[in-house]
C-alpha cells in the first residue's frame, strides 16, 4: 500500500473489537518505533506495554475511555537522555511523537487500529504504572483490531484545510493569526 493511501486510511479508531493482537503484530509495531529518528538518534523514547485486564483497568482509572481496546503503549522520554538545543529547548517530546506516529501507521498497515490518546490524568497515570520522576509521559496509543462496526469520525478524519492555508514559499509575510476550526467535538 503506498504511504498516501495509508495515511487517507488511517482514523482514529474509538471502538475496538477487544480481539486481542498477536505478538508478532506487536513485535513488528514496537520495531517501526525502535527503528523511528529521534534528534541525535538519542532514542529517549521508553515504552510500556500495557494489556490484559488488570493492566487496562488500571489505565481506565487514568483515563475516560480506552474504547475496548486490548493493549496500550504508554510512550515516555526519558528526560536525562533526550536530546537538548544550544538554547536549552528539550526535543523529548518531539521524538515520543514521532515514535508513536510510525507506530500508528505500523499498525495500520498490520490491519490494526489506533488511537493517540492524550486525554489522562498525569499524576495518577505516573502513580499506576509507577513511573519515576525521569520520564515524562508524552501519550498513550490505545491499539486493537476495530470493531466491525467502527468508522471515522466525519469531521475530525475527513476535514482537512487546503494546502494554501498550511504551507508558505520562502516566508510567512503576510501570514494572519487564524482560528483553529479542527478538533472541535
């Protein structure tokens, strides 16, 4: 599949089948995260492998929804390793994103949904999965296979602004503050 047709296909699956996903298919996800560039290939991205019930319910207890899913990733960056700029600017955050967008797209291609969850409650996600002061949460990518019945959301996967609007030649002068339309639900 070509990565355009990929990236058209993907949506943010918020109801899952509870099927639970091989192995192999995790294995093959969590590599394409491995495998992810990070600033100064520092890889400070630290994953935990949240499934089962008892795992689950504890990242319910965290979080609203977890939409049935089987398992979760809960992608950290370790703060002592990441990457930091001659001005001090910390670029963790940057590379746990991109982990979790090759890993969504991974999925993706294995015939598995996703959703990037970013919607929990810090502290007692760090207090459930007893995760220490050097690493900072950046997200959880809630992972199965959909339900047969699951769909995009019309407005949040298929509403996309022009080209025009987004991307600039050779400077931003004239550029207008403008008013985000998108992720309103």
């Amino acid at each position: 599949m070509s990565f355009i047709k990929l990236t058209k296909e993907r949506y943010s699956v918020r109801k899952f089948s509870g099927k639970a996903v091989e192995d192999e298919k995790l294995n093959l996800i969590l590599e394409a995260g491995r495998l992810s560039p990070t600033a100064v290939n520092y890889q400070p991205q630290r994953i935990l492998v949240i499934r089962g019930e008892e795992g689950m319910d504890k990242l319910k207890s965290c979080r609203r929804d977890t939409f049935g899913a089987p398992l979760a990733l809960l992608v950290c960056y370790d703060k002592n390793v990441s990457w930091k700029n001659r001005s001090g600017k910390e670029y963790g955050e940057v590379d746990a994103a991109i982990v979790i967008t090759q890993m969504m797209y991974a999925a993706q291609e294995l015939g598995l949904g996703s959703l990037w969850a970013a919607g929990y409650k810090e502290d007692d996600l760090k207090k459930a999965f007893s995760i220490p002061d050097f690493l900072v949460p950046v997200s959880v990518l809630l992972l199965g296979y959909p339900a047969e019945d699951a769909e995009p959301h019309p407005t949040l996967h298929y509403s996309r602004h022009e080209l025009e609007k987004t991307v600039f030649y050779d400077s931003f002068e004239g550029i207008e503050a403008g008013e985000n339309t998108q992720g309103k639900h």
